[in-house]
C-alpha cells in the first residue's frame, strides 16, 4: 500500500508541473495601450473640443477639462446626487457646437418632488472654464432613494431613419406570435407607416 501511494503522488505531483509549465494567459505581445488621461476617479463620459482637448466626467461630481497635459476641474456644475450608481454622468457637444457653443450634460438630482434623486439632462455653455448659461432640459421623476439605474448615455440621432417611421431603422417592433400586428400598435392606421412599429428614434 506505501509503494502504490507514493507512485499515485509523484504521478500527481507530476501533472501539476506539467499544468503550471503551460501558460494559460499568456502575453499579449500584438497589442498595446497608452495612459491618456490618469488618476481619475470613476470616469463615465468623455468628449473631445474643436481644438482636441477632452471634457471628462467623473461619477463623483467633477467635470475635468483636460489639455496640453494637465486637468482643470470646470466650475458651475449644478447640485450633484451622488449615490449608488448615480452622480455626474454623461458630456456631449452639439453636433453645430463650433457654432452654437452648448454642451450637454447628463447627471443625478435631487430636485423636485421629495428626497432622493433621478435622471437630469441639462445644456451650457463653456467661458474661461466655468459652465454658464445653464439650461435644465429635462428632470426624470419621481426622485429615488434607491441609487440605481440612472443612466445615461445622450446620443443626437446621427441619420434620419430612427425618426422616419416609413422606414425600418432605429426601430422596436410588436408583433403577435403568429407574426401578424397587433391591431392596438401605435402607427396601424398611419398611412405608409411600418405597421409593426412599437416605439421609434433608437439608434439600431
């Protein structure tokens, strides 16, 4: 019985050298990256200016304005609500922003309606580094004290198809399991409207 254990555990110990010896993750040698922008704190949204400099978010309420190497914190923010996944949130400019100047922001808000917050989405506009003229566009309601599903990405439609409803695109169709339409589906007796259609303006 001695003999047998020991063979049973040289061939065991054996095994394990040979597993070890091949590398299950190996290096990537075909690629690599490169720190742009470091030590930030939970970064969710990002934009690029006209002159390549970046706008950045940090979910715990600071917007960053970084160029040339160095990070200048944006002042003007509104009143952040800073909880769970909620905070300072997404930063796109304008598609015309080179001649209209606004930028919007997506964040978390307490205002309104009780304690807690929800989705804001707000425009400004950027002077010697402070946010002004701004511009509540829409607050979510009711608040929550929850600190979930706040989003948000924002995302100006880049084509017409999403908003065209003669088309198929940037659309969520309903449809019954049989494949026929459901006769209380929002566009059945709009002329030349896609039937099937359920809801519209989503990007794919």
């Amino acid at each position: 019985m001695k003999i047998k254990f020991q063979i049973v555990l040289y061939a065991l110990l054996f095994i394990q050298i040979v597993g070890c010896a091949q590398d299950k993750n190996p290096v990537n040698t075909e690629n690599s990256y490169e720190v742009v922008v470091g030590d930030l704190s939970i970064p969710w949204g990002f934009t690029f200016l006209p002159d390549d400099s970046m706008l950045i978010t940090e979910k715990t309420g600071e917007l960053i304005h970084f160029k040339n190497n160095k990070k200048v914190n944006i002042e003007g923010l509104p009143e952040i609500y800073v909880r769970g996944q909620g905070g300072l949130m997404d930063v796109v400019l304008h598609p015309n922003y080179k001649e209209n100047g606004w930028i919007y922001i997506s964040y978390s808000s307490s205002d309104e309606n009780g304690s807690g917050g929800n989705t804001t989405i707000i425009r400004a506009k950027l002077k010697n580094n402070q946010l002004v003229k701004k511009e509540v566009l829409y607050k979510a309601n009711p608040n929550s004290t929850r600190g979930q599903h706040f989003g948000s990405r924002i995302v100006f439609d880049r084509d017409v198809n999403p908003q065209d409803i003669t088309r198929d695109c940037g659309k969520v169709y309903r449809l019954n399991d049989d494949g026929t339409i459901p006769n209380d589906n929002p566009f059945v007796d709009v002329v030349n409207a896609k039937k099937a259609i359920f809801s519209y303006g989503h990007r794919n």
